[in-house]
C-alpha cells in the first residue's frame, strides 16, 4: 500500500470516502435504472395492423395504436360515455341542431412540428367526408365545412342528427392528420398508400417503427400538448396464437394479454398476475339467415328455448357476462321491456316434432369464445332433436352472405356499435342499408321507427322509439341478442389506469393513461 504514495493514515480516510461515494452512485443509479425498465409496455396485437390510416381501414387490434397517434374533436372519458374536447376545447350547437361550432385547442403541433390549426381540420374532415375511403360514410351528414377563423370550425349538417358528437367521438371517428404531410405525400391517392405505414398526428405518441406481420413501437411524445404519458415506448408485437401470448405473459416478455384469456383459467392466476375488468358493449348475438327453418316462428321459438342463455351464460363466461336483455348493449341501453326467451321444454319438442332436424352454425372468426358459445349451443340444441354443427368462416366469407344458399343458418358475431348510441347500432347492423346486415334482410317496419328515432332530440322518447323497433328485428327473427361481456384483460401486477371505454374493443388500453 505504501508503495502507492499513502500513508496508512490517508489510506484509512481514503477507504470509506471511496466506499461512500460508491454507494452514492450506486444508489443514483438504482432508481434510473428501475425507471428505464418500467417506461417500456408490451402489449401483443392478435392480429396484423391493415393500415394506419384512420380514414381508409376498420382497425380492430390496432386500434390502441392509432388513438395514440391520432386525436379527433372530442372524445369519450375513460370508463364513461360521456363525451369531453380533444382537439376543440369547447363547441356550440345551433338551435335547430344544424351547426355545430368547435374552438381549436390552442398550443398543439404535430409530430411533424407544424401546429394546428381551424383549416388542418378542415383539410382532414373534407379528405374522410369527400374521398373514396371507407370511413366516408362516417360523415355522410356534413353539408359544409368552413375555418370561420384560425381557431374555430364550423360544420353544418344537412339534417339534424343527434348522435352526430357521439360519430365524431367515436373509437372510429374522424382524426386530424397532418395536412402537410397529406400534401407531400399524395401521388393520387390522397395519400392513402403513404398512411397505410406512416403516421402524423397529434398525439400522445409517434410512430417510430412499423415493421408488418412482426412488430410495431409507439414513441412518447415529449411535446404533446396534454398529460405526458408514463411509458416511453410502447412495443406491439403481433402474436396471433393465445396460448403464445400467455406463456409469453407468464414468463414476462410482454405486459398483458388484452382478450380472450380463458375465463375458466381466471382464478388461478400466478401471483405476478392481475385481472382488470370494465363494463363493455360487447354483445354476441346469432344473426339467422332468410329462408331457412328458422323462419318459422313456432320452430324458432323452439330454439329459443333451449339456447336462452341464462342456461350457459356463467358456463362459457363465469361472473364476466349478463344476459342480453334487448338487440342493444346494456351498457348503451337498458330496455324498459327486456326481451323474454320462452321456457316451455315440452312445447319446443312437439314444435320439433320427431323428424330429424339439422341447423348449422357459422362462427365469425377463430375467437375462442365462438368456439365455446357454439358447443355450448349444440349441447342444447340437441336436448330437442336438433343436430347442429358449427365451423369458423373463413375471413371475409361473412360479409358475402346475401343471397347465398350455402351460408350457415345461424351466425355467430360479436355485434356492438362503433358509437354510444342506439342509431349507430341499429344502421349499423339491422337496416336496409345497414354495412353490417350481413344476411341482407328488410324489415321496412322497423326501418322506419329507426329513422324516426334518429331525428329525435328528446332522449327518452328516442329510446322508446329504438326499443321498439328492436323489439320487432327481434320477432320478426333477424337476431337473437345472447350476452354482454366484460372487457376482461390479464396483465403484470401492478399496471393501473388502463383507460377503459365500454365502446372501444374489448382490449383496447389506453396508453396515454395506462401507468406502473
């Protein structure tokens, strides 16, 4: 030691003065690094974004992603329906329900630097409202657009809609995107090839990789105009397989498993597991096909009987489903007249009779849920003589059902609405023109309360009207409503604030809230 230049005197001071100052960085740097651990979430995507342009696509799994990096006028709160400003930090409607005024939130850029402003808003309203992309259709209503200054935007609407904040606010609805960027970037197209794998937008996070079928990572935005997000890096890799997922949760390569973790596996979780659960306006209903057995009403109402799902339900979903009381969600509505499934066992086997029959069952997607229901279906189904089978349709074979005799008798489909409003789900699903009338039928009837009710600002008398025109899709055997489910996601302990909306996807966190 001496040959080093100390003395023992200086080497004993030296010693715990060294030791300390170890500890000092030790300690320093023992918080950064638990920080940096914790500012990375991973979340799989169960299947493969389409596209990134939220005016062209009907992203599902992505959808987390897009309203990270893109925000409309207004939106819903977490955990509510209740609508509250985005981008406009306040807006006026005119008596007779024709324009709607939003004030542009002052101070906000996009994650290309530019700021924004009353005509960017215009530039992206008009390019949904007036190109040939599928999300059009969303603001079909808007007569005019004008940027009355460069912080308010005037839109008028060709006839009064009530739900047209709740079109605007939803999961789907309308967002900002940055005009330069649409400008530079259209060969034609307005730009859609470009956003199909880029993005520029407003919000709380920028895209900052995309690589297709592999992986896609979310940047914080450290200039975003709102709350900053605790995570830093949002990482989405695509993992189809569930039970990948979960073995990939369990052993803490990713954060969560957003849907469809078996109900049944729920209470046995591993302790470095928790459950978070919210209200959903997940609805699966058995949509039946024109022309086939079910047509009748004494041998539909046979069928009714034994598939009632009071008589599964807690089988296929435990305490995470209710039974549908109406063609609506009950988190959107609760009927004053719930619709009642017939009882009588001894009445659907005479209405059976003892001739061999046979129904089948077209299952959506590979959802596991479908799976189950279906079984579950069959079991019952079987108690009055009827053989059911069921298959999984291959994609998009669901959308080409109309007028096809080959289509199964009876669909199974998770049917919610893409807005909290009655409107949204009835045009959505059960009128003439409706996208989703997968099976093409026509009740002009209930057609016609339902674009009556439309109109209609008074609330209750609008949801006496919807009810009633539900009741008649119901009887006159279009949809038969099974259970609302809970929006149920495993995830590591610990993560809280998930930012849950009933009318987004089951799954579907919110990163700008989602914090360790």
């Amino acid at each position: 030691m001496l040959q080093f230049g100390i003395s023992p005197c200086a080497y004993r001071k030296s010693v715990p003065l060294k030791l300390a100052r170890l500890i000092l960085a030790l300690v320093l740097l023992f918080p950064v690094t638990v920080a940096s651990a914790q500012e990375v979430l991973r979340v799989p995507l169960s299947a493969d974004i389409s596209t990134l342009d939220p005016d062209n696509g009907f992203e599902v799994a992505g959808l987390a992603a897009l309203d990270s990096i893109y925000e409309g006028l207004v939106e819903y709160e977490p955990g509510s329906t209740a609508i509250v400003g985005q981008l406009a930090d306040r807006w006026e409607v005119s008596n007779d329900g024709l324009t709607y005024t939003f004030k542009i939130r002052d101070g906000v850029k996009f994650h290309d630097g530019n700021a924004l402003n009353a005509a960017a808003v215009v530039t992206s309203l008009d390019r949904r409202r007036t190109g040939k992309l599928v999300q059009n259709y969303t603001l079909a209503n808007v007569e005019s657009l004008d940027a009355v200054s460069g912080s308010l935007v005037r839109i008028k609407l060709y006839k009064p809609q009530p739900s047209f904040l709740d079109s605007l606010a939803s999961p789907w609805g309308p967002k900002i995107l940055s005009p330069e960027a649409l400008k530079e970037h259209d060969s034609d197209d307005a730009a859609t090839g470009w956003l199909t794998n880029h993005a520029v937008g407003t919000g709380p996070f920028k895209l900052e990789e995309f690589k297709r079928g592999d992986l896609y990572t979310l940047r914080r935005n450290d200039d975003y105009w709102g709350k900053r997000a605790f995570f830093s890096v949002i990482e989405l890799p695509v993992v189809p397989d569930l039970a990948q997922q979960i073995l990939m949760l369990k052993a803490g390569k990713i954060d969560a498993v957003p849907t469809n973790y078996p109900f049944a596996q729920l209470n046995s979780l591993p302790d470095s597991l928790e459950v978070s659960t919210a209200p959903s306006m997940t609805q699966f209903d058995a949509f039946l096909k024109p022309g086939s057995l079910l047509d009748d009403a004494s041998f539909r109402s046979a069928v009714l009987t034994v598939i009632n799902p009071s008589l599964w339900a807690k089988d296929a979903f435990g305490d995470h489903a209710s039974v549908s009381t109406s063609i609506y969600p009950k988190a959107l509505f609760v009927p004053q007249h719930p619709i009642v499934f017939p009882t009588d066992i001894h009445v659907a086997k005479a209405s059976v009779g003892k001739t061999p029959t046979s129904l089948t069952i077209g299952l959506f997607s590979a959802n596991p849920s479908y799976g189950r229901i279906a079984d579950l279906l069959i079991a019952q189904l079987a108690t009055i003589g009827i053989q059911a089978t069921s298959s999984i349709m291959p994609p998009g074979a669901a959308y080409a059902m109309k007028g096809n005799d080959a289509a199964p008798d009876m669909l199974l489909i998770i049917a919610s609405p893409d807005a909290a409003n009655l409107e949204s789900q009835a045009k959505a699903f059960f009128t003439k023109d409706a996208p989703l009338n997968l099976y093409g039928r026509i009740v002009p009837g209930a057609d016609a309360i339902v674009d009556k009710a439309s109109a209609v600002t008074n609330v209750a008398e609008r949801n006496q009207l919807f009810e009633r025109a539900g009741q008649i899709y119901f009887d006159q055997g279009v949809v038969i409503p099974l259970v609302d489910v809970d929006d149920v996601i495993v995830h590591a302990r610990g993560l809280k604030d998930l930012g849950l909306r009933a009318v987004f996807p089951r799954g579907t966190i919110d990163f700008a809230t989602v914090r360790r």
